[in-house]
C-alpha cells in the first residue's frame, strides 16, 4: 500500500478519534432523550423569570381600557405590545408601572407611510401630518378611529358625498395652520370641502385617500371669474388679470386677500 494512502488513513482515524471525543464532552446527556434536542431545556426555559401576562390578566383591572379596545381596530393587539412586558407590573402595579407611549414616532412604527406593510394597516406620513399634535391628541390610542365632528352650525357646514356632515373644526385638528390662516380670512365662510371635496374617507385612511388640491386660474374663476353666478364674491377678468400666472402664486388660496 503507498505510503501517501498510509497517511491518509492515519490522518482520518485522528481525526475521527477526536471528533467522537468532543462529541463526547459536547453534546448533553439528556440530548435525544425526547428528541433531536436537548431534553433539560424544557425545565431550563419552565425555570426563567416570566415577562409577560396573559391578556385576559390586563382586562382584570383595566376593564374600560379592555371594552374601548376590543371594540375597535386595535382589538386583535395584545396590550404588551404597546405597553411593554406586565408580568411583573400585575404583581405590583405601583413598584412596576408601564410604559404609555405616546410620542408620533412611536405610532409610526406601524402607521408611518411605507409600501410595504399591508393596506388593512393604516398610514399617514408623520413628517407631514399634523406635525403640530401628538397622535393621542385626535386619536383613542386603544381605539384610533376618528370619529367626525357633528357642525355646530348649519352655515358653517356642507354635506360630504355620503350625506354626513364635517365641520371645518374637524380638518382643523389635523390642519391647524391652514385652518387658521382660512379662519382669519374671507374663506372661513366657505367649508374645506367646497374646494378640496369629501373628507369622510381621507378623515379615516388620509394616506389611501388624498384630497383635492384644486390649482389653476379655472377653478378660482368658477366663483371669482367675471360673469360667474356667484353674489357678493369679487370678481375679476381672468383674460386681462395676470394672464400668464396661477391664482396662487399671489393669493393665499385659504386667505386670498394676504398677497
């Protein structure tokens, strides 16, 4: 036999020799004994400190907190999820508060604008909406819905498409600055929906449902064109009157009269 194949065989029993020993030294004695793993982790994991609780332990004494959140979109989420792990926190509530997130960034993480998630998740983008609030401000953390706002007035109101009716207040807690700026100006008789339309749908899925944003000298010429039907709207000849801009590149279209 050569010597060359001598060698190797010498070399493959070495090393099959110390591979069974560290086999030996390595693998647990309670390995296989259940399963192709290891039998005495069961105990091992049985023995750790438990972190979180059943969500049935939450409802024991957040029972308002429960039925607000099993009654709307956020009924399928385990409490811990938001609030962190309440084991210990059920044990001794004042020793072991939990977290109430309520910072934009954090209801970001799933409601941030991002093409990936699925379209039942609902998304804002956080940099652009109502950057001004915090989320919990207009939104029932454990029931997020908005909910619209019955007009106080019916001079203030126009019906939406669907026959209900959205008070200009209510775009305003999202749109403060241009809610104001309408407010102060000789708009605030004309509701949000007469320009930028319905707002049902955009008030509870903003990012699926985008709203008007009506630009061109045609538009504004419908009340403010000469010879339009309107009464005591000014009136201007769009064909003499800075032909070759757009309405809004001089007038602030929620306060038109500021240049």
């Amino acid at each position: 036999m050569p010597k060359q194949v001598i060698r190797l065989l010498i070399a493959f029993v070495i090393f099959v020799s110390l591979f069974l020993l560290a086999r030996h030294f390595l693998v647990p004695k309670s390995f296989y004994k259940l399963g192709h793993y290891r039998a005495d982790a069961i105990d091992d994991i049985k023995n750790l400190e438990a972190k979180y609780s059943d969500s049935l332990t939450c409802k024991k004494c957040h029972k308002t907190e429960d039925s607000t959140k099993s009654a709307g979109v956020h009924h399928g989420i385990n409490c811990q999820t938001c609030h962190g792990p309440g084991y210990k926190h059920a044990k001794d509530p004042a020793k072991n508060p939990l977290t109430k997130p309520t910072e934009r960034e954090f209801c970001g993480k799933c409601h941030n604008e991002n093409a990936a998630r699925p379209a039942f998740m609902k998304q804002v983008n956080i940099l652009k909406h109502n950057t001004k609030s915090k989320c919990v401000v207009c939104h029932n953390p454990h029931s997020p819905g908005f909910k619209l706002s019955l007009p106080k007035t019916a001079d203030s109101t126009k019906k939406s498409g669907s026959g209900k009716q959205i008070d200009d207040a209510t775009c305003g807690k999202c749109h403060n600055t241009e809610y104001t700026k309408k407010q102060s100006g000789v708009h605030k008789v004309n509701n949000c929906i007469v320009c930028h339309g319905s707002g049902e749908k955009h008030i509870n899925d903003p990012a699926a449902n985008k709203l008007l944003k009506p630009k061109g000298r045609a538009f504004c010429g419908q009340c403010h064109g000469t010879g339009s039907t309107t009464s005591g709207i000014n009136q201007i000849d769009l064909k003499g009157h800075n032909p070759d801009g757009d309405c809004t590149d001089c007038h602030n279209p929620h306060s038109p009269m500021d240049f």
